[in-house]
C-alpha cells in the first residue's frame, strides 16, 4: 500500500470515526467504516427543561449525520451532513411539524459555492440577527497527499440561512472534528471540539466569537454546547450509557454530571446531540445513529473514482 492511499485511510479514521472507536490499519484488509450514507438522523422530545427525551421520529433524514437545529426567522432550521455520496456537503431542511419532519431546502454555500468538503455544522444567532455557522473542512471528496495536520475550523455569516460569507478560521487541532458553540454573554463564547480516537472534548473560550483559546478538556465523545435554563453553560455527548449531560457554574472551567443518559429508549449508538429550546421546558433533540452492519469505502466520496 503505497504512502498516498495510507494518508488517506488515516485520514479517512479521523473524520468518520465516532464514539470513539480506534480502527487499526493494515495492508491486508482496509478499515472498515460507518460513513454519512449509513447514518439516519432521529428527533426526540422533552417537556421537563431537557432532562429526559422520548423518541418521536427515528427516521427523520436518511442517509445524512452530524444535525445542529436552529430557530432564525420564526423558522425551526436544521443543517446536516448529506451522505449520498454525490451530493456530500452541507445541507439545510426546515423543521415543520412538531418537530417529527422536515421540508429540505438543500445545500447551503460558502462565498457562493457549495464546498463538498464542509462538514460537522454548528450555528448560532449573531446579535444583529444573522446565522453564524461553524464546521470544518476534511478531504473526502479528494485524495490526500502530504501532511493534513492541523484541522482547521472555520466559521461563516448568513442574513438568509443558505448563503454564508466566510469569516476565517477560529481554531485549529490535530485529529479533531465536530465543533460545537455557544454566546453566554457579550464578552463569552464557548467553542467545544472532539478527538473522537481519544474520546476527549477540548473546550475554547472567546471573547468575540471568532478567535478561540484553550480553556479546559474533559473525557467525552461527540460534544454539543448548549445553555440551560439560568443560563449556564450545558455540555451533552454520547457516553457508555447513553447521552451524558453536564453543566458548569464557572463558564466552561470544569464541568459537572447533571444526568448519566437523556434519552429514553433510544440512547445505544446514538451520536452527536443537537438541542433545540422552544420554550422554559419543552426542547427538541437532534442525533443521528448508524445502521447496523453498514459501511462505507475509503474512496466512496471521492470525485476520481480511479484514485
């Protein structure tokens, strides 16, 4: 196996890799993986503050991964990673419904392209009332050649939802991916990546929105950062048991238990938490989970099939 196709493969583990499983590599038989096409994003319901959630629509969107919901407009938006393989970026649906379906509205762009690469969304509302957008560019679409370290995650501003102007890069590290923000207030934002390998959350701090720090790490899988009900700051993120959820009383410094699991019945394999507050008590979940026995090659994304 050449060196070309081994920076791919890894390459490939690091962006694909969830709940923390470490898929070893060899020449004899390639990696094994559950991509975007196998995954299904599901919905589910609390009326107690997000304390627990019950299941209301498994199959929400087929074949799409990584949700973060939003509420812009008086419209409830989702963005997600859309895994057919030819159709791989970002996409937009609006939520309708009582939070059990959606009506696609497609794939948003970046400086007036759509970027197949640009995965992992996160968005927030700006306080001149525009979507700013967090994700991160991997290489799936093309082959991997040299060195890709670090990761860099990038934001980016829309007054629409669909067409973001890019802001720049707000952070970058080696093997993470899945970028999750919040506002606490004027001069605090919070920004949480995963090493999904290592099971470990990194959490940023910033003080506009746009360049992040270290603040502190925590032991955890695919992060969402989200604020409770007195406003400090919530952490939720699938543990052994199921959706674990947290809060810190320090701004992100440290992090304590609140529920070992959230999610009622459906917790197993669930990834990748999105939450989504309509009231004082009601909340809507967002997760995806992967289809059991699915996998996805190494190069089914790429454009050059020959590579």
């Amino acid at each position: 196996m050449n060196n070309k196709i081994i920076n791919f493969l890894i390459f490939f583990l690091i962006s694909f890799s969830i709940q923390g499983e470490n898929h070893p590599m060899n020449d004899e038989k390639p990696p094994q993986m559950a991509g975007p096409n196998c995954h299904t994003v599901k919905s589910a319901y609390s009326n107690d503050a997000g304390n627990s959630y019950k299941l209301i629509n498994k199959d929400l969107i087929n074949s799409a991964s990584v949700p973060d919901a939003v509420e812009f407009n008086n419209r409830k938006l989702i963005y997600y990673v859309n895994g057919h393989f030819d159709k791989h970026s970002i996409y937009l649906s609006e939520i309708v419904g009582n939070g059990d379906q959606v009506k696609e509205i497609g794939p948003i762009k970046f400086d007036g392209k759509i970027i197949k690469d640009a995965v992992d969304p996160d968005v927030v509302i700006t306080d001149d009332g525009k979507i700013r957008i967090f994700y991160y560019i991997g290489l799936f679409t093309k082959p991997v050649i040299g060195n890709v370290k670090p990761n860099k995650f990038y934001s980016a501003v829309s007054k629409d939802g669909i067409n973001f102007n890019v802001e720049g890069v707000v952070a970058e590290l080696d093997e993470a991916t899945d970028p999750t923000a919040i506002k606490i207030n004027d001069n605090l934002h919070l920004l949480a990546l995963t090493k999904s390998t290592k099971q470990e959350i990194i959490i940023y701090e910033s003080n506009d929105g746009k360049k992040f720090y270290e603040l502190s790490k925590l032991n955890g899988g695919i992060p969402e950062l989200s604020l409770s009900e007195n406003g400090k700051p919530e952490l939720l993120f699938q543990d052994a048991e199921g959706i674990l959820k947290m809060e810190s009383l320090d701004n992100g410094k440290s992090w304590q238990t609140i529920t070992n699991n959230v999610l009622e019945g459906d917790s197993k394999g669930s990834a990748s938490p999105s939450v989504l507050r309509l009231n004082s008590k009601e909340r809507l979940l967002f997760y995806f989970k992967a289809e059991e026995g699915c996998t996805t090659s190494p190069t089914a994304y790429l454009e050059d099939k020959n590579f």
